[in-house]
C-alpha cells in the first residue's frame, strides 16, 4: 500500500499526491527528469520579466533545484551533505572551517554570540548597518551586548579613525567599564565596499587590542565580482565571515559562516542555544492538548506518552 502523506500549505492540509501533481506533470514520460517538470513552480510570482527592486528576490537556476532535489539526506554529524558543502566553502573563502545557516541574520547573529563569551561585552558597529536595523535586537537578546553605534565621517563606510574615537580599550581592570570585544564591519553597506587597505588597518588595530572582527558579507559576493578584492583577501582581513547563499547567488535558503577551526566548532554549540527552551515551548502545547509524558523534560528531548493520548503509534 502506497503510504498516505499529509502536507500542510497555506495552513490547510493537503494530500501529498494532489499536491505533487499541481507541482509536477505525472503524465510526462518516466525518463523526464523531475527537476526540469518542476522548473515552472520556482518562477517568480510576479509579471515582470526582472525585479531589481531587492537582491532578496533572487529565482534559483533548473540546477539548483535539481541538486536540492538529488541531495543526500544525511544528517550534518555525518561527514556528508552539509559537511562536504561547509567544507568547500571553507576552502573557497581561504579560511579553515565553515558552518552552514539558514540565513544571513542566524550567521551574524552566531558569528557575534560566538564571539562574546565573557561579560561585559561591546560592539561598535555602523549605525546603518542590518544588525542594528534588520535582525530583531539580537545583538540585545542573544548577545547581551553594548553596542556603539557610528556614522562614518566620510558618509561611505568606517574608517580606524572613526572606531577610534569610540572604542574602549580594555585595561583588564574593567569593573566600570565595558570594553570592545567586537569591531562588526558590514562590507558591502549601501553599494559601498570598505577597501581592503582599511580592512587590513582595522583589523592590525583589532589584534593589537585584544579584539575580534565580523564582517557581515552577506553581498560580499558583489564586491568581489565587482573586483574590489578576492573572496579569500576580505576574509584575510576579518576573524569571522558571514556568506549569504540566498541574495545575489540566488539560492534558495542559506548562509555559511566561516572562521577558525575553534571558531567554527563553538558556533556549532551556539546553534544549540535556548534549544531546551524550545522544547518546554513544545511540551507545553503538548500538556495543553491533553498530551502526556514518559519522563520529565529537562533539555531538548520529549518523549511524549501516545498511550495515554490514546494515539496508535502506527498513526
């Protein structure tokens, strides 16, 4: 018996084979790839032939979707799927490891938790980049951090001058001060690219003070493409490296996150951050239903009790 699957879409449940046959053509010979039957349902929505209104209405290519759909299922403890892929984008951005996120604001805002592990912890930052405008206060709710915010003087992006001026050296007696820890460079702001030459004097500054650069680069992309510098130069010039795959690349979801090796393997145990809190979000909704459980829940595991829910398991 062929196995029955629900989707939910637009909030209504829908049979998985009425849905298939809106996305695909099931009359079309078996040798038609998928991939190229479902090249109308990745189309953009819209009756304009382009849309240069954002980079974030990028189209995935036929290709991508047929490696979505070709792709392996393995989990990322593997070695295979995403560890291959974060891998390849480590070695193509010059650094020693990398990990994949959903999106640009999940790598910038693990790349900047990372980085702050000690109290107090400060942050200068332009005062028109996303993090401050666009990522929901994360720097204040996942972070805990201070941030300093700063206009450039030249009304282009950040110059050593400009952080200068607002950065507080740690003394390591810092009862009643919070030092910078952090130097978070959007590169490119606005069109405009922080030139490599500034990157390398902020970023001598940053290792002569005890302290860290991100670049948020999730349109690096554009600046290497429009030869500003190398990928593997701009991360020379910054300890952590966020990647958006989603906006010029037009890939469907995603962002990689590139550092150091320790770097890298901390920023995995940040993925896992509030991931209990998660769970007890869960379980709650679970009780509220009538729902039951085994044992207690504690971290980011439930086992939920189907016998007293009266659910059959093979439902």
């Amino acid at each position: 018996m062929t196995p029955h699957l629900d989707v939910q879409i637009s909030g209504q449940s829908r049979d998985f084979k009425a849905v298939e046959s809106e996305v695909f053509d099931l009359d079309q010979p078996a040798s038609t790839p998928r991939w190229q039957q479902a090249v109308s349902a990745w189309q953009q929505p819209s009756p304009s032939s382009s849309d240069f209104r954002r980079d974030v209405t990028t189209t995935a290519t036929p290709r991508m979707l047929q490696a979505v759909i070709s792709a392996g299922l393995n989990d990322g403890w593997s070695g295979n799927g995403a560890a291959k892929f974060e891998e390849y984008m480590a070695q193509l951005a010059g650094t020693e490891a990398g990990v994949f996120m959903i999106s640009s604001t999940m790598g910038n805002q693990v790349g900047i938790r990372t980085r702050l592990n000690r109290p107090p912890n400060g942050i200068i930052c332009d005062a028109r980049s996303h993090i401050m405008h666009m990522e929901t206060g994360g720097l204040a709710s996942m972070s805990g951090a201070l941030h300093v915010t700063v206009y450039p003087r030249n009304g282009l992006y950040l110059t050593l001058e400009d952080i200068e001026r607002h950065a507080t050296i740690s003394t390591g007696n810092d009862a009643c001060t919070c030092p910078t820890r952090l130097i978070h460079l959007e590169n490119p702001l606005g069109g405009i690219t922080i030139p490599l030459i500034e990157m390398r004097r902020i970023k001598e500054y940053a290792d002569h003070h005890g302290m860290k650069v991100h670049i948020d680069g999730a349109r690096l992309w554009e600046s290497v493409a429009a030869k500003h510098g190398s990928l593997q130069e701009f991360t020379s010039v910054a300890h952590s490296v966020n990647l958006c795959l989603s906006k010029g690349l037009g890939a469907p979801v995603g962002s990689i996150l590139v550092g150091n090796t320790d770097f890298i393997r901390h920023a995995r145990w940040s993925l896992l951050f509030r991931g209990h809190e998660l769970a007890r979000e869960l379980v709650d909704h679970w009780l509220a239903l009538g729902g039951g459980l085994v044992v207690p829940q504690q971290g980011n595991v439930i086992w939920l009790n189907l016998d007293a829910a009266k659910v059959d398991e093979d439902e």
